[in-house]
C-alpha cells in the first residue's frame, strides 16, 4: 500500500531504522538515578517507593531527558515494559504493572518533562515542537531524536540485573502509542515480545483530510501547507512524516499488536487504527470502545495487561 508518492518504501523504512539503531547504539550516554524526587509534581512515585526513581539521561550533544523507574519489589530478573508518552509530554507511574510482576521504565524524550514539572522553555507557540520539526527538518531532528532517546533509555534499562533482556513490550496513549509502535518496529529483533497501543497517533498522515475533524493531525497539515510554494521543501516533509508513520512500520510489527480506539475520538480518529489494523502481518487485537472520546481511559491498561500476560 503506498499512502503518499514522497512516502519511503518497506525497504526505506527498513534502512532508516538500521540509521537510527546505529546512531543511539554509539551514543555514549550516563543515566543518573535522581534522589527525592518531588511530591509536587506526580503523585505516583510515592506509591510504589522505595523500589521506584526518576533517571536521567545525559549525552554529548543531546537534551538530558528523563525516566522514571519502576522496579519489581521481587528484585527480578523479570520481564520489563516500556510506557512512552502523550503529545502533552505528561510522566505517569504504573504500580498496577509493577504489581503484575514487570519492571516498567516511562520514558520522557527530549527533556520536556522533568521530575520539578514540564520544561515549559521548550514549548514552542504553546506547544511540544517535536512533530513540526519533524516536518521542518525533513527528519533530520524532531521524531528522529525522540526516538533515539527512547533506544538510550530501553538499553540503559535492558543492561540493568533485574531486567531480562529478551522479554520487552511497549504501550502509550495517543503520540504515546504510535511511539509504542514505532519503538517495537526498532526493537523488533531486540527482545520485543508484545506491544500495546492506545488510540495510537502518527497513523496515516495522509489519510487525515479524510476525516471529518483534522484533530491532532492538523499540527502536521498546518506545517504541510505552510510548505506548499515550495515543492523541494513540502517532498521533504512528506517523507519525514512517512518515515514515522505507523503504517509505514506494519510490516516490521511481526510481534502481537494490541490496538484500541474510541468510537468519538475526533483527534486520532477510528478510521486511522483500523488503517493499521488492516495491514499488521501478525497476531493482532482491536477493541473499538463505545462512547469514548480521546486520551487516558481506565479499560486500557487492563487491557494491556492481559495482552502482555499472554505474550511476554
């Protein structure tokens, strides 16, 4: 299936992921755990202290960005989950997951969120600028760099005692689950066993002036049109976006795939995941939830978790 003529192919997609590995597999990094992280800013470190902390991440050259870690009580080694963010760049715990029996790592690229609070000097006209500079950039910057924090923090936590290597998944929310996606495609040969995807974003760029609400995907279509006296640049663009749209990524997504909508989500609207779902060439699960608008739900994560009981 071929969404857009400036798209990259299966074969593209697969070089620009060895790119990316490469790149963040000879990043030399420190990871710091952070002491006493603050009350004000998340409730949920304290409920699963003391075998919970916040790390960061520093690199030559790179944005520190932080995680919080959340180990299993038992010491492990045990099987470890990866939660990746919201477009609004929010830090959440899991103590549910933890108790299950799996380390959960949440991972927050590119410093926008730190233990004292967002880093609002980041913020670029009142929003997050990592979809526009993917766009602006043509993939030089933006995704190409969360993502590389991502892989820094999945093998600071893979090389970790209480961490079995060969048993990983990945879940999010919104940018959160079509980072989940993008991740498992990296890491598909690296001990990804499942991945989790709520109302996943970054689905089907193209697909957008479709709906009937452009929803999130008008930040990417603003940036489009701003482009259009400028051929060069806007073909650019267009392959940047393609490079980090899930549907560019299913047919590397050969592990289980669990994907979830809401049937009034007008902001990652039903017909982008069931795109996707079309297309996985593997074991796949989606679950359209009745009356559901966009953002954190509760029948998610126990979703989630049952999916990974099964398959990690």
């Amino acid at each position: 299936m071929t969404l857009h003529e400036n798209y990259p192919t299966a074969a593209e997609v697969d070089v620009w992921c060895d790119k990316l590995l490469a790149r963040a597999d000879q990043l030399k990094f420190t990871a710091t755990a952070v002491a006493d992280p603050p009350y004000e800013w998340r409730m949920g470190p304290w409920q699963t202290m003391p075998h919970s902390t916040y790390v960061r991440f520093d690199a030559k050259g790179c944005a520190p960005f932080y995680g919080f870690w959340q180990k299993v009580p038992s010491g492990g080694p045990a099987p470890t989950l990866f939660h990746l963010p919201g477009y609004g760049a929010e830090m959440t715990s899991h103590p549910e997951l933890v108790a299950a029996g799996y380390n959960v790592l949440h991972i927050s690229p590119l410093g926008y969120a730190t233990p004292q609070g967002p880093d609002d000097s980041k913020r670029r006209d009142g929003n997050w600028p990592v979809l526009p500079d993917t766009a602006l950039s043509g993939g030089k910057c933006g995704y190409f760099d969360w993502l590389r924090d991502v892989l820094v923090a999945v093998r600071w936590a893979s090389a970790q005692p209480e961490v079995q290597a060969n048993r990983l998944g990945f879940l999010g929310t919104s940018q959160g689950g079509g980072t989940a996606l993008l991740a498992a495609s990296l890491l598909r040969d690296r001990g990804v066993k499942a991945v989790a995807a709520d109302e996943p974003f970054l689905t089907g760029f193209p697909l957008a002036p479709s709906y009937p609400l452009p929803g999130a995907y008008g930040l990417a279509l603003t940036q489009l049109e701003a482009m259009a006296d400028d051929p060069k640049t806007l073909r650019r663009a267009w392959r940047a976006l393609g490079e980090v749209d899930t549907l560019s990524h299913a047919h590397r997504l050969i592990m289980p795939v669990l994907l979830t909508a809401g049937s009034v989500d007008d902001v990652c609207p039903p017909e982008s995941i069931e795109s996707l779902f079309a297309v996985l060439p593997g074991t796949r699960s989606y679950t359209l939830l009745h009356g559901l608008a966009h953002g954190y739900n509760p029948y998610f994560v126990q979703l989630a978790g049952a999916w990974f009981r099964s398959w990690i």
